[in-house]
C-alpha cells in the first residue's frame, strides 16, 4: 500500500512538473518515438493535448522507477527474522 502512495506522489510532482516545462525527457522522447500528429490547438481543460500526454508519459515512468526503488529498498531494510528450530515432542 505504502508503494501505491509513492508512486502516486511521484506521479503528481512529475506530472505537474512537466506541466510547467514539457521538454522533460523521456515523456518527450516517447511521445516523438510515437510519431503520432495532433495539431497544437488542440485544447484539454486550456492545456495542450500533447503537454498533457507527455506529462502522463513522465509521470508514470518516473512513478515505476520510485515504486521499484522504494520496494526493493523496503525489502533489504526488513530484518530477516530467524526462526528457532521446534523440538519435537514425545
């Protein structure tokens, strides 16, 4: 659960980071790699479509890579629990 929150704030911060400056790589090389043709007056909520899906694009690639790392951290960082070997009963 607490991976889904990390991965959700890092997908607000990038997303509203690319928001502001939308030549945030890799949401602009995806988005080129695509080659996909929508013309710059094309408008969502004010914003411009292809702003918005290179920020969807940086967002969720920067999401996953702060999710991978929080995981594989949090697992390293448990300790190992030892269990004691039981004694068989008579």
């Amino acid at each position: 659960m607490k991976g889904a929150l990390v991965f959700l704030a890092v997908f607000i911060i990038l997303f509203a980071a690319t928001l502001a400056y939308n030549d945030l790589p890799p949401g602009k090389q995806i988005y080129d790699a695509l080659n996909v043709s929508i013309p710059d007056s094309a408008l969502v909520l004010g914003i411009q479509a292809t702003t918005l899906i290179k920020a969807v694009f940086n967002g969720v690639v920067y999401g996953i890579i702060a999710w991978l790392i929080y995981t594989i951290a949090e697992k390293t960082m448990k300790p190992k629990t030892q269990t004691q070997p039981t004694k068989p009963t008579k």
